[in-house]
C-alpha cells in the first residue's frame, strides 16, 4: 500500500505530548546559560541622546549591558530591520535600542527596566490613508510580482456596464493583524570563538534562510553559522525570515562567548518588532453584462509599509487570473509609515485580496440577480487569464458544485433578511478560492543506505506544525519502494543538505520534489540491493510543465452565519471548505491545515485588529486578551474536504500545497453569508455588532 495517501498519525506526536521534543528556548550548552532582554524605546521617532545603564549594571545577576555605544560592531547595515545597536536613530516605538544578559530571565527583563534613555523627539506618521502623500508604487511586490497590469482597456468597458450591464465600485479594507503562534519567536545562541562558529537554536521556517541571512550582517561566512530546529511551534509567515531578535541574540553570543544566551520574545513584543500582516484597501471594479458575465476587472491596492523596509501585500496579484475578463488592470501602492517592517502572515496578500474580490463577487450577483455561486461559474476561465497558459488543474467550479450540495445551498432563500430561526436571522455565504502553486529551487536531499532495509533521508526542511516530518518521510518511502517504517529522516538542521523555506504553501512541494529526485537517482546508481552505506545526494531540478502550464489551488467556502435580532451578536455555527490540491499525502494532517486556515478565515472576519495608537505609535492590543481570536465556542462545526484527483504537471508526488489556501477567501464567505441574514454589507473587518444595529429588526 502506498504510503502517500494514508491518514497516518503524527510521527513527532509522542514526542510533543509528553513534553520530549526540544523548542528553541529549551536546547541546552555547556554551563550555565544566559538570558536576554531586550531594551525597547518608547518614542516612534527621533533620536537617543543619552542612555544611563549604572542601575541596571548594578542588580545581581546582571552580566552585560549593550547600547549602541558599546555593541559588537555588524559587517552589513544596509537592511535596516537588521541593523540593531548600531546608532542613535530611532525608527519606530518598541524598536530595541539596548539589550540586558543576565543570569535569569527575571534579572534581565528588571534591570532593562532601569535603564534611562534620553531622546531628542520628533514627528511621527503612524496613520493609514489611501490618500497619503508619500504613497508610492513600488518596484515590485511581494512574490515579486511586478506592481500594475494591464489588459484591453478598462474605461470603455466599465462606462458600456453602467448603461446596459452591472457595475461593482467599492473599497474594502483590512486591519493590521499580527501573527501570534503558541511559540513565541525564540533562539538560543551560542559564540564559539575557537572554532568561529555561531550555532542557534532558532524557532523558524527557514534554517538555512536564518544563516544565508544573517551571515553578511555578522560578517560571518555561512558555514560559520548552524541552525537548528527541529521542532516549531508554528509560524504563520512570520518566522519566515529572521528578524530583529535574532540579532540581538548574536550581539549577546558575541559578547558573552562560550555561553548560552537565550531569548523568547514576549507575547507583548510579538506585536512588535517580529512582522505582521499590514493594513490594507482595495478598490474593486466589476463590470458585467446583463448575464452576469464579467467584461471588467478592477483591482487597485494599498498596503501599509515601513520606513524601515518595504513590503508591500501583493493584495490585487489574484484578481489576474481568478476570473474570466476581456479587461482588467491591477495596481498597487505602498504606504510608508514610522511602524514596524510588516512581513508575511498566512496567505499574504492572496487573504486580504480575496475578501475584497470575493465580497465584490457577491455584490455583482445580486446586482445581477443571479445566484452567486452561478455567477462564479459562468465566468470561469478555461486558461489562465494572466498568462495565457492551460491550467493543470482547475476545478473551483467542481468545488463549488461539491460544496453547494454537501452544504444544503439549495436551502438558502434568494432574498437578504428573509430567515429567521426564532431570534436569530440566519444567512448563507459562499466565496471562491485560489492560492498559486509554488516550487521554491534549490531544495537538496541525500539518501543512504543502512542495511537491514533502512534508509537514512537528510534534508535541511523544517516541521513548524504542519506534519512534515510524518509527510516527508511517506514520500520518501514510497519514492524507495519501502514501508514508511523503514525510514528515518533527518530535518530543521543547516549541517543538513540546503532546503528552501516552509512558507508560501511550497515547502513540502519543494523539499518532496527533491527527496523524490535524490531517491530516484539512488536507485538508479545502486539498484534495488545497495551496499551499506551507499549514498547520493542530488537537487531538485527545474519541472518544465510549470512553464507550460499555469498551477493555482482551488476552492469554495461555505459559511452559515447567524445574527441576534436584538443584540446583533454574531455566531457562526457551520462552515465547509471543499478544496482541490492535487493528491493529498496525508489526508490527517492536511485535513488539519485546511481547518486551520478556516478558522484564519472566521478570525480575520470576526476578530482580529491590532489597534495602533496613532499619538505614540505603538499596538495598544498587544495581548491575547485584547486580540482577539477564536476560542472554540466560535469555531463550532468547521469542516474540509478535498476533491479526488493527482496534479502530474505540479510535482512528482502529484500534490500541490496545502498551508494558506483555507484561509484565502473563507473572511469573504462569512462576510457574504452575514450580509445574506442581515441585508448588511460589510466592506470594513472585522465585523462587529455595532455595523449591524441599523439591519437589525425593529418589531419583533
């Protein structure tokens, strides 16, 4: 039987339950270790003037106290989010400006409390606008896509539908929204100066992105920089890269050589200095024919940045080729604010770009008065309207039609306002989705054998959660023609054969592809009875088909949503995703990540903001009791399911990726299906009940 495709249990399950299986924070070294904390400034933008750390040096415990008078010096200050402790200039509130070694945690974290900074102030812009004046349209976005697009001719069309067709124009927005994974950022850092060496045990999704990274910054070679993580408590995006902390834990290893230095970063600095996904609008243009049929698609984007480095969501990218139109233009600008560097959060810019597109969508069809589903369905495209290409799969309207059906959508009255269930109005919505499959280059893998009929797997991947341990090691066993049984994998190590990062949906896309070619080659070279200790290494190579033919994951959310008459309080009791990836390796663990990202989708809809005081500058919600998210009593019944079928143009297992497509397009589906109970159109997240008091009933 084969391995791919059976629901197998978590292979690093018992480990993690019983408490055995080692985070970042909890690697030990030789001797005592050292803890961090950092020292943060409370202005958003100005200039250090003085910075008094007598007390601090004076507590008990405390080792070593670093301003940036007195900080290793780095090799690369040409990245601002890393350059940390190397000047006066203060670019946003929180930013570190010092950093405490002590020998406790609780020492640390006093004494940089008794630090006194002076500071020359100044002007501050933390405020969003579409109509800032030093909005700008960057070079690219993020995916590195280039920022407009153009095709046919916009204006005609659109001026064609407000006469004799159906026109959508409205703007849609999205709060900040800060990654908050169970484990927190960490790493623990240790300086060897005999062998030059800086190891750290690092809470990431890229070990070897860690030390590509950081190594010009620390003026240290690659090889001079082991990362280890064998074990993530999730990531979200967000521990995708490093980030300033990692720095801070070098400068600390550096001054304090041969010792442990340990940081987790609080929950309070997660809101921070660690990225986050940024506020956006978008401004979406419809325009259809009198059947419903789109001739016009408008999407133009504005994305919160930072002064201290760009990024810009990539919010409009999928409106290019989600639906069939003759005319479409895309755009995108960047807003640069005294904030912290946004950075990914699952599903960036295809989450906040599909609640806008997938909420217009569902405008047009009732202006249209057309179900929305049909309407998805008649302007569904048999290429892909961005390149040109044939899909190698495309079945959103399969999905729809699945979903529709397993949902009871038939049920669902045609007219807004018009269900009740005693006091509660109760709603439908539905939403398409669409997440481009992606192969990162580069990913090695090495394969030897042990006798006995066991193989070793190395490659350098990392688990932060999502079962790659348990996947990896069924692709390797049936790419070796053996029992999952007989495998050991070796991850989350940069000692390791390179790996690219577990983010974007393309880490098990990646890395499979690689074990799939190593093991390959290796059958090839030593036959089907190798000697002991036969070995081969090899890299994925270039797959030909992805420049033929165009790879997206499809899907349909549906969503019931039910509002209280009186209060407005809204619940979701159902929702259901059916999705179409190609083959599923593990059906347990991707059933885990779609619902996982669903319920992404009802918090995005319904819970969260970070609030930022724009007089200071900071997050005043930097807490998980005022951000909020679901508990279980908000996520009642969440269901996904998954179309059965094998993509042989997208990777060798069949398989395209799992991780953000549950969470594109299912805010949109919840939104949709309150409007669907109330009459209320919401452009605006999250919802609140106060939106809906005006929808609500006057006589009971």
């Amino acid at each position: 039987m084969s391995a791919i495709g059976t629901s197998t249990p978590r292979l690093d399950g018992p480990a993690k339950v019983t408490g055995t299986a080692p985070y970042a924070f909890e690697h030990t070294g030789a001797g005592e270790p050292v803890y961090l904390h950092p020292v943060t400034a409370t202005i958003a933008r100005g200039t250090i003037t003085a910075m008094d750390v007598s007390e601090a040096e004076a507590q008990p415990g405390v080792l070593a106290v670093l301003t940036p008078w007195n900080a290793p010096r780095l090799a690369d200050t040409s990245d601002r989010e890393y350059t940390i402790l190397q000047g006066p200039e203060v670019l946003y509130r929180g930013q570190p400006i010092g950093l405490v070694l002590a020998e406790t945690a609780e020492a640390a974290r006093w004494a940089q409390s008794l630090v006194r900074v002076g500071y020359d102030q100044q002007a501050h812009d933390v405020a969003f606008r579409t109509d800032h004046p030093d909005a700008y349209e960057p070079e690219v976005v993020n995916g590195g896509h280039a920022p407009t697009s153009t095709t046919g001719e916009m204006g005609p069309a659109m001026a064609r539908a407000a006469t004799t067709g159906h026109v959508v124009d409205q703007s849609y927005s999205t709060p900040e929204e800060h990654n908050n994974p169970m484990e927190p950022h960490a790493v623990s850092a240790l300086w060897d100066p005999d062998r030059s060496l800086l190891t750290m045990y690092d809470s990431t999704q890229s070990p070897h992105g860690v030390a590509s990274t950081l190594a010009p910054v620390l003026g240290l070679e690659t090889e001079q920089i082991r990362v280890i993580a064998p074990h993530v408590g999730g990531g979200f995006g967000s521990k995708g890269a490093p980030h300033a902390h990692d720095v801070l834990a070098a400068l600390g290893a550096f001054r304090l050589p041969g010792r442990l230095v340990k940081y987790a970063v609080t929950r309070q600095q997660m809101f921070v200095f660690v990225g986050y996904r940024p506020r956006t609008v978008s401004r979406v243009r419809l325009a259809a024919d009198p059947d419903g049929r789109l001739t016009a698609i408008g999407h133009e984007a504005w994305s919160q940045s930072s002064r201290v480095r760009e990024y810009v969501e990539q919010s409009a990218v999928p409106s290019r080729s989600t639906y069939a139109a003759p005319n479409r233009r895309t755009s995108h600008h960047a807003v640069p604010l005294d904030v912290p560097a946004p950075y990914w959060m699952r599903g960036p810019g295809e989450a906040p770009g599909a609640f806008a597109a997938e909420v217009a969508m569902d405008e047009l069809a009732h202006a249209c008065g057309i179900d929305p589903i049909e309407l998805r369905v008649r302007n569904d495209p048999e290429t892909d309207p961005e390149t040109g290409r044939p899909w190698t799969s495309r079945r959103m309207v399969d999905c729809l039609r699945e979903g529709a059906e397993r949902f009871g959508w038939s049920d669902r009255p045609t007219t807004p306002a018009s269900r009740r269930d005693g006091r509660w109005m109760v709603g439908y919505g539905v939403a398409g989705a669409a997440y481009p499959h992606m192969v990162q280059p580069g990913t090695r893998a090495r394969v030897r054998y042990e006798g006995g009929g066991r193989y070793r797997v190395q490659v350098g991947a990392v688990d932060i959660g999502t079962g790659t341990w348990t996947a990896l090691t069924a692709i390797a066993a049936d790419a070796l023609g053996c029992a999952a049984g007989s495998i050991t994998l070796e991850i989350g190590d940069t000692t390791l054969p390179w790996a690219t990062v577990a983010g974007g949906s393309s880490g098990l896309s990646s890395w499979g592809t690689a074990v799939v070619t190593a093991a390959d080659r290796f059958r090839t070279r030593h036959g089907d009875d190798p000697e002991e200790g036969a070995e081969t290494t090899a890299a994925a190579g270039d797959n030909p088909e992805l420049e033929r033919y165009r790879a997206i994951s499809f899907g349909a959310h549906f969503v019931e949503a039910r509002v209280d008459a009186d209060t407005g309080e809204i619940r979701v009791p159902r929702m259901l995703g059916v999705f179409s990836i190609g083959r599923v390796v593990n059906p347990r663990t991707v059933r885990s990540q779609f619902i996982g990202g669903m319920t992404f989708g009802l918090s995005m809809a319904l819970h969260e903001q970070s609030v930022r005081d724009t007089r200071f500058g900071h997050v005043v919600t930097q807490n998980l009791a005022d951000y909020h998210i679901p508990t279980h009593a908000d996520a009642a019944n969440i269901e996904a399911t998954w179309l059965d079928e094998v993509d042989e143009f997208a990777t060798p297992m069949g398989s395209r990726g799992a991780g953000e497509i549950g969470n594109v397009g299912s805010a949109a589906a919840v939104v949709n299906a309150i409007h669907d109970a109330t009459g209320a159109r919401i452009r605006d997240l999250p919802v609140h009940a106060d939106a809906l008091l005006e929808y609500l009933p006057v006589d009971q």
